[in-house]
C-alpha cells in the first residue's frame, strides 16, 4: 500500500531550509559588503596623545622618569620587556628625548607593533617618524634619507602604497637636492630608492632612479658642513637652586622605593600616593615659582629666560601627563582637578617659549643666520605641536610663516618643509625648491 506524504512537515522542511539559506546570504553579504579590513591602521592621522592609554602603562615602568632615569634608557627597557604601549608613551610624552631617539624608539615601535598584531599603532609610530625626520631641525640628512627609507617600507608592509612614496620621495629629494651629503651617500640612497620601488612594482621609476645614481645630477655648490644649530646654544642646562635640588632629591628617593617595591611584586597602595602626592605638590610649587622669576628677571641674559622658559615648560608637559591619569596611577589628584588648567597653561608656556626663541633669532649678528635661525625655530615650534606636546598650537599661522622664512631664504641651500594631503589627510615631508 502507497506511503501517504505529510506535506504539512515537507513545508515546514523546505521553509526552514529557505529561511537558513537566506540567512547565510545575509551573513556573506554584510561580510562582502563591508570592505573595511578588520585590521586596518585606523589610528594612523590619531593625535598622538589620545593614542596612550594609562591602563597599559606598568607603573614601574612609566615612573622611572621621576626616580631619575633618563627618559631613553626608560624608553629601551620598556622595549626589552614587550611593554609597546609603555615605550609609546613615553616616546611621544617626553619633550627630553632628542629628535634622533625619538626617531629611532618611534621606528622600533612601529615594526615591534607590526609584529604584535597592532597594524594601527605601527601606522601612528610610522607617521610620527616621518614627520620627525621631515620638521626636525637637527637629524643629519644621512640620518633622515635612512630612516625615510624604513619608513617607506614599514607603509609597504602595512600595504600603505601612497603613504610609502611620500617617505621615498623625501628620501629621493635628499639624494638630488641636499648640500650636506657626499656623492657616494648620494648613490647609495638612489639605489636603494631603485630597490625599494622594485618590491613595490614600479619598475619605470626603479629604472629612472638607477640612471641617476649611474649618473649623478650636478651640484650648484660643493658639499657643506651642517651649521651649528642657534637652537642648541639656547636650551643650555638651567643651574636650579640648592633647595629645589633638595625637593627633586627627595621625590627621586620616594619614587626609587616605590619602583623597586612594584619590581618585588608589591602592589601601589593609597598609603604610597598620599606620601608622594605632597612631595609632587612642593615640588611644583617651588619649580614654577623658580622658573618663572627666572625667565621674568631683566637682570638675566635672553638665553637664560629661554632655559628657564623651557624648564617650565617641560615641567607643565609632565603634570599634564600625570593629571590625565597617563601613567595608570592617580599620583596627585589636585593636579586631575585641574586637567583643563594646567593644559591652559601648557599652551602658553609654549607659546611664550617659541616668543623667547624667535627674539633670541632676531638678535643673531648677520641676516644669514638670522633667517636660518627663525627656520630653526618654526621647524621645532610645529613639530613640537605634531607630536602632540604643545596642544592646540596655531597650526596654519606657524605654515604660513614657515612657507615665508623658506621663501626668503636663498636659492641653493637645500630641500624645504612642505605639506603634503594624503587620503584627505597632511603630512610633513620634504621637496625640492
């Protein structure tokens, strides 16, 4: 006898199967639509503070600054122990560090984030590199063609095409137009520019760069020596009181204990940041009154304001960090209440100090080095505020008139700052006059 067919449960089948497919073609639609790859380097046009997150920050390692150890060593411990996040802020926090060490922990940085998984942080660190070697005033060009070319492959591996010609061609406009490199350094650089351009597929350009390093491009002038730079003669050490020498003494003992508690496995107390918080407290006091009577004193010499200018400015930098809760602990909750004061007061200390600077530019002895001088400073003042140092920093007004100093300047003297839009967004490079 024939089976009679439930078509009642065939249609619940077939509907069920129906909805299950359509739900997988949602799913792979959504997924096929949403080209965003899932790690791509968000953060790289991020300012570069919002970047630090305290949580991340071991607090033995973000409070050796404060127990007197000098700001790279703190930084290549942090890389010795893995802690990226550590090392990034304290990179990016510290106004101490030369543009060289900053450079060169940013670049390490970046391939130590590449290779954790962190393609974003590695894109942030490569395009703070980028700008150090374009706006700092002080790297050798050798030392910045070299590092625009690792930067350059960085972005290639981040598969950043336009962001990596944009270091090639600082690197490229270094080899054609600096007065400051040797022919055989020249050709070097116009190599491996040929090489990298190969790994990127452009063989046109990588064929065009070899004949120029076959056949170098005349100098308008033999090669010159670097010129001292005015700003080095300025940021001279400051000579500080015996008593604030005691203060600073004193918190560096604090904070020695409590570090190498931290390293035998004890944990911060409220007990620790009560007996620090006044120490910190003092401490300011005595620093902002010191510097202040110092850099308003007449009867002083116009580098000795601009030392004591800078003093207090790197001395706010620090509070700043410390009431943003950047070093993970709450050190000195007065200064958390007053975030928006004392970043107020960071902008005019730094304000003023670039005032100091453009004085001191303006009463060097002949044009020449007048001009080379206020150059100096503009390229520090932005990168200051690239870097995330100086907050709010006039930025159009500081390109204005660094495009004015460059302009005045004669023809000749090497490659200048531009701007550059990449994806809608600027970056700071170098170019041929």
């Amino acid at each position: 006898m024939p089976r009679k067919f439930d078509w009642t449960f065939i249609g619940l089948g077939v509907g069920l199967v129906f909805l299950l497919g359509l739900g997988l073609i949602s799913l792979y639609a959504y997924f096929s639509l949403d080209t965003t790859p899932a790690n791509a380097p968000d953060l790289t046009w991020e300012e570069p503070w919002r970047a630090v997150d305290g949580a991340f920050v071991p607090p033995d390692l973000g409070l050796l600054p404060l127990a007197g150890d000098a700001v790279d060593d703190a930084v290549r411990r942090a890389l010795a122990a893995n802690e990226l996040d550590a090392g990034y802020a304290l990179v990016v926090q510290s106004p101490e560090l030369t543009d060289a060490q900053r450079a060169g922990h940013l670049l390490l940085l970046s391939r130590s984030f590449m290779t954790s998984q962190q393609p974003a942080k590695s894109a942030l660190c490569l395009r703070l590199t980028q700008e150090v070697i374009a706006l700092s005033p002080a790297l050798p060009d050798i030392a910045r063609a070299e590092t625009a070319l690792q930067v350059a492959e960085g972005w290639r591996k981040l598969q950043q095409p336009s962001l990596a010609r944009v270091s090639l061609d600082l690197a490229e406009t270094l080899a054609i137009s600096s007065t400051y490199l040797l022919d055989p350094q020249r050709v070097d650089i116009l190599t491996r520019l040929a090489a990298a351009y190969i790994k990127m597929e452009d063989q046109p350009q990588a064929q065009a760069l070899r004949q120029l390093a076959s056949k170098l491009p005349p100098r308008s002038a033999p090669p010159q020596r670097p010129p001292d730079l005015a700003l080095d003669r300025w940021r001279a050490p400051l000579a500080i009181s015996e008593t604030l020498t005691a203060t600073i003494e004193a918190r560096r003992a604090t904070v020695d204990g409590l570090i190498n508690g931290l390293l035998a496995g004890r944990q911060l107390t409220d007990a620790d940041v009560i007996r620090l918080e006044p120490q910190l407290v003092a401490e300011d006091e005595q620093r902002t009154a010191f510097y202040r009577q110092i850099a308003s004193d007449a009867a002083q010499t116009p580098e000795t304001q601009a030392a004591a200018q800078l003093a207090l400015t790197n001395w706010l930098t620090f509070k700043w960090r410390v009431a943003r809760l950047d070093l993970q602990v709450s050190l000195a909750p007065a200064w958390e209440a007053q975030r928006d004061e004392i970043e107020a007061q960071l902008v005019e200390a730094n304000a003023n100090l670039f005032a100091l600077y453009r004085d001191l530019a303006s009463a060097l002895p002949d044009s020449d080095t007048v001009s080379r001088a206020r150059l100096e400073v503009l390229r520090a003042e932005i990168l200051r505020g690239r870097l995330g140092l100086y907050p709010d920093y006039p930025l159009d007004e500081l390109v204005a008139r660094l495009n004015e100093a460059q302009a005045g300047l004669e023809p000749g003297l090497g490659p200048h700052v531009a701007l550059r839009k990449v994806d809608e967004h600027l970056i700071f490079t170098l170019a041929t006059r």
